[in-house]
C-alpha cells in the first residue's frame, strides 16, 4: 500500500479492505505491517498479507480508492518482496549516535527465542524496527541469555523500560525477571557486530535475523508440528543442509508456517535473493 494517511491506524488500513485486525475479511492476524522512516515516523506504506489469492485479489480490487482525502495505491507484493525489505531495514541512524534508542535484555532464559522475547514485550513489539530483535551469544555459540532490542525512537525505549523492567519471563517450568537497559545505538551496533562475527566462526551458516522470527508471513506447511524445534525442522531433510524460517506474530508461538531453504554452503545462502 502506498499514500496512507500518516495518522493510518491499524484498524483504518484493516477497515479499507472490508476486514478487521483479529483475522476477519481474509486478512491474516497482526498481518498487516506499517513501514517507518528512519526517524521512526510512518513513511506512508503499509505490508498486508491476506490467507488466499482470492482474498487478495479482492483486495487488489481497491487500488486507488480513497482513504479519507488521499487516494490509496495497491500493488501486489511477493515474499521475496518482502524478505529483501526486512533484508536491507536497518536501525534508524540518529544524527547523536549516544541516543538511546536500543534496548538490552539481561536474564533471559537460555532456551528463550526471538518468539519468547516478542510474546513478552506485547504491545511494544509494533514500535520494534524491522529485523531488530537479535539475541546474543557466548563465543562458543551458545546462548548468553541477553538479548538487543531496536526500536523506533528513544520515548518508545523508555516506556518499555518502564513497564518491563524487571518483569517476569515463563518458559517451560523457568520464571526469570528481565532487566530492560536503555543503550545508545553505537553500543547496540557493537553488540550486533560482535555477534556476527560468533557467527561466522561456526561450521553452520549464519542467518540474518531481520529474516527469522519477526513478522507473520504465511508460508503453510502442514508437515511441521507445532512443537517442532529448530534443531529437528533442520535434520528434516538430511539430503540437503536445510534452514527452517519460522514465523510469529506478536501474540502467537509457531504455528505450522513454516518454510524451508535448501543451501548447499554458506556462500550460497548469502547470494540467494528471492525464494
């Protein structure tokens, strides 16, 4: 969607194709997607994904129709679209780079994923820039239980901070309180890129997090049990080396959306473009 009022909630986007935020009118859940500038404001587009062709066809249906005074234009979209726009959204670059915009996680359960941090942070997830969750790792590859957070703006980290910090994290039978740490995005960046580099070290392929774990994309595979694990999803085809790509919306664990990729070797993985 392209020319949206700026004011454009959720629910206005929802309402211009006759559906509703909660799944109605063929519109996936939380499956509409408003893109920002980098000074965090709304850029005037927007990502909606809907459960069938037929529902999107609908939907294409309302190309230039008006929302309020300004005439919406509608473009059909693939995933590899999308995927390459996760791919190249990066965290907003303030003109203080010691602005704290970033957020910190300690205390984090050792087995806690992407999908963990994003149940637990509600209904701050929507302020969460692209690509912005990454969870941090021990030079053994093993997890650290810390994890950084990119959001849109230094306003939208302290009213995180204020009403997560220190709350409680279940997962499985484990309670652990969270600290929420404010930091400036130049540390972020730091901790970013000292994760990579753990990454590149190991014998797997390392997978950009703007790509795992963020945004509810509909890729059915009814092969895929809910409780899969990462680990088993990877083993699931043993002929190739496959990487799961799991994806979550902001209330929801794994459901049976799930795609695969097959990549021979690091190299190639890091040359594919669209799927």
């Amino acid at each position: 969607m392209r020319g949206l009022p700026y004011t454009a909630s959720l629910k206005d986007i929802a309402q211009f194709f006759d559906g509703d935020v909660e799944g109605g009118g063929g519109i996936v859940k939380n499956g509409i997607i408003v893109l920002l500038r980098h000074d965090g404001r709304p850029s005037g587009e927007a990502y909606v994904f809907f459960y069938t062709d037929a529902h999107l066809k609908t939907a294409l249906e309302k190309n230039k129709h008006s929302m309020g005074n300004r005439y919406i234009e509608i473009f059909k979209a693939s995933l590899g679209n999308y995927i390459e726009l996760m791919k190249t959204s990066n965290c907003p670059k303030p003109s203080n780079t010691d602005v704290c915009s970033c957020i910190r996680l300690r205390g984090l359960p050792f087995e806690a994923k992407e999908a963990d941090i994003i149940s637990f942070l509600r209904e701050f997830f929507q302020h969460v820039i692209f690509g912005g969750i990454h969870l941090l790792f021990k030079e053994n590859g093993t997890s650290s239980g810390e994890a950084v957070i990119q959001m849109s703006s230094e306003g939208v980290v302290n009213d995180t901070v204020k009403t997560l910090n220190k709350s409680y994290m279940f997962i499985s039978s484990k309670k652990r309180y969270i600290e929420f740490l404010p930091i400036s995005t130049s540390f972020a960046d730091h901790l970013i890129s000292k994760n990579t580099e753990i990454f590149n070290q190991q014998n797997f392929p390392y997978i950009p997090q703007s790509l795992v774990y963020q945004y509810p994309i509909m890729v059915p595979s009814p092969f895929f049990p809910n409780q899969m694990s990462g680990q088993a999803a990877f083993s699931f085809q043993p002929m190739f080396q496959t990487q799961p790509f799991y994806f979550f919306n902001s209330e929801e664990n794994a459901t049976n959306n799930v795609m695969t990729m097959n990549v021979r070797n690091h190299q190639n993985f890091q040359n594919t473009q669209q799927f």
